[in-house]
C-alpha cells in the first residue's frame, strides 16, 4: 500500500514539473527559466515532505558513480547508498549517515568519495562508503554537484557557489563566480579545463582551475541548464529545460542550438566508449552517432531517469526508481532486475542483502 501511495506521489510530482517547464515556454523569457527552476524546486521540496517523509528509509536514487572496473555506487537522496562490486549482479546497502537530502556523489579512487546536498552538506569516506563523515564547506546554500580531477575538486551550489579543494577534499574555499544564480552542474576535462552550467541559462568556464570564471553570454540558451560534456578542449553539449540541446566547437566561447526530437526537460548527457551520446530525458533516452543529430527511444520502465553514468565502458540510465543499462544482441536498455532501490532500503540501511540475477 506504502509502495502505490509512494508511487502516486512521484508520478504527481513528474505532472507537476512538466506543468511547469510548459509555463516556462509560454513565458518565452530568461526571467521565466529562473522563475521555473525555483518553482521546480518548490515543488520537489513540497513532494519530498508529503512522500518522501512517509518512509525516511526508502531510496529515491539521485547519482551513482563507478570509480573502478565493475564497481558502482549508487546515491539515495535519504542518506543511503547501494553498492555492488560485479557490475549490478549483487548489491549491498551502506548509510551515509546525512542529516538531509543528497543530491551527488563522487569518488577519486574506490575508497575516497564525498556526497553533497542541502544546507551546505558535504559527507566524506575514506573505506569505500563503510563509515562516512561530514566536512565544513562555509556555505549554507544547497549544493548541486562535485567532481574530482586527481587531489583537485570543485562543487556548485545555488546562490552562485563555487567551491574548490586542492587537498583531495579535506578543506574546501569558495571561489568567485560574479553571479547569484544558482547553478545545477559542472563538467572538468582536466584539472584546468572546466563549465559550470545552471539557471536562466547560465553557463560558466575556466581554463585555469577555475581561479578565475568567465561569464558565457549565448542566446541559444534560452532556459535553465542541467549537465554539460565536453570531448576535450573544444567540442562540447549542453542540455537543459525544454529539450534544449547546445553545441559548441570553440571550448565553450560560443553555443548553438541542435534541433531536439522531445521538449521534456533533459537532465543528463554522456558520451560512451563508441562516441554515441546519450541524454536522458524523463521518460525516455536521446541518442546521437554523431553528435549532431538526436533520436528519441522510449523506455519501458517509468522511472523517472535523471543521470548518465558509466559502467564498464557502458552506459548506465539512473532514475528514481531504478536503474536501466544495454543487455542483449540488440543492446536494448533494460531494467536493472537484481536492483530494487524501494525494498532493500526501506527496512534499513545498514543490512545487506544479496539478490542474483542470470547474466545478460
């Protein structure tokens, strides 16, 4: 009963933003993107109170992440994770121990990995994810996204946070951005090399480690921006709110809009070992063989995708409600059967469970 009542309330919380991204387009202004992305995250924080309360250890997944060959680490926004060390065939759960909502992961080897959320949160493991521990950011603003390059890493936040370490995240600094807007997501090719993308069509770029940023001006970005990839220091993609889906060839200097087969809003983009690109939108994936032109393919599962990771070489979906990945002759995206983020997690985070499922 918990389960449907649960689900009914993330399929709400989907029509709402929907409902939302629609008045962002009749609106037809960057003052309207903004507008919306707070608005959305009103409405996520409304729908986390109603739903998410009702079971503080069940599992929305948020992120993952795999830091060595068939390992993976998957982010609960409750403060959970779920870990497999055989490329998804068997799971265990682990606790973060956070005292609020997560909303990225990211580690620099198999032991080393930190966790960021509301309120200024940053968690730290040193083992793997066994024992976690919170470290001081100087910041109260939500944060949205961490990434390493070797010892250096960077987080974005709302109100225009920026944060670096240089120690392998034992003590972090603000950098300057020049703006209040809130950013969503940042992508570093290199330890100098790195964009920052976020609300009303913000897009930020350093080629110095981010000691200094520069404000990018396009008018392709029309409405909020969610992930960013580049292939190196030239070619890169944006995608945001609206199906918007930019290009650049000059490091991120100057974008252009590529033409989108969905106006859903898209939340993450990657590139696999082959160089096809994935997006994913809510209910499905976008793909492109060269970077240029987008095909839509629907999923079968409702789960509500919102990363990309890799696994394997291979692309990985991650959504809400579970996590989808190419199996068969046909490469065909399927469910992840042997992982199911509402049950293990929900009696608690501290037992492991084992489930097996026959090899693809």
């Amino acid at each position: 009963m918990l389960k449907g009542v649960f689900l009914v309330k993330v399929l709400a919380l989907s029509m709402l933003w929907q409902a939302a991204a629609s008045a962002q387009v009749a609106a037809g202004t960057q003052v309207a993107a903004g507008t919306q992305a707070a608005a959305g995250a009103q409405v996520a924080a409304g729908a986390q109170a109603a739903a998410g309360t009702q079971d503080q250890k069940g599992c929305w997944l948020r992120d993952g992440v795999s830091p060595a060959p068939s390992l993976v680490y998957l982010l609960c926004e409750q403060g959970g994770l779920m870990v497999t060390t055989d490329a998804g065939k068997t799971w265990v759960t682990r606790s973060t121990g956070a005292k609020g909502h997560l909303r990225n992961i990211e580690f620099s080897d198999a032991n080393h990995g930190f966790a960021v959320g509301d309120d200024g949160l940053l968690v730290a493991t040193a083992d793997g994810g066994k024992t976690w521990e919170p470290r001081k950011t100087g910041v109260t603003e939500n944060l949205t996204a961490i990434q390493f390059v070797g010892q250096s890493g960077w987080v974005t936040g709302y109100d225009g946070v920026i944060l670096r370490s240089s120690d392998g995240g034992l003590t972090w600094a603000a950098q300057t951005t020049g703006t209040k807007e809130s950013f969503e997501n940042l992508f570093f090719l290199d330890a100098d090399h790195g964009w920052v993308v976020g609300w009303a069509g913000m897009i930020l770029r350093t080629t110095n480690g981010g000691k200094t940023w520069q404000q990018v001006r396009s008018d392709a970005a029309q409405w909020s921006l969610t992930s960013a990839y580049f292939h190196d220091a030239n070619n890169g993609w944006i995608v945001g709110f609206s199906g918007q889906i930019l290009r650049s060839r000059d490091g991120g200097v100057t974008w252009k809009a590529q033409t989108s087969p969905v106006t859903s809003s898209l939340s993450s983009i990657l590139f696999d070992s082959s160089n096809r690109g994935w997006i994913t939108a809510d209910d499905s994936l976008l793909v492109s063989e060269d970077g240029e032109s987008w095909k839509d393919i629907k999923v079968g599962d409702q789960l509500f995708l919102c990363q990309l990771i890799t696994v394997n070489g291979a692309p990985w979906a991650i959504g809400q409600l579970g996590v989808l990945r190419q199996t068969g002759p046909d490469s065909a995206w399927k469910k992840i059967a042997s992982l199911d983020p509402d049950d293990p997690l929900k009696d608690s985070y501290t037992d492991s469970i084992t489930a097996s499922t026959t090899p693809n």
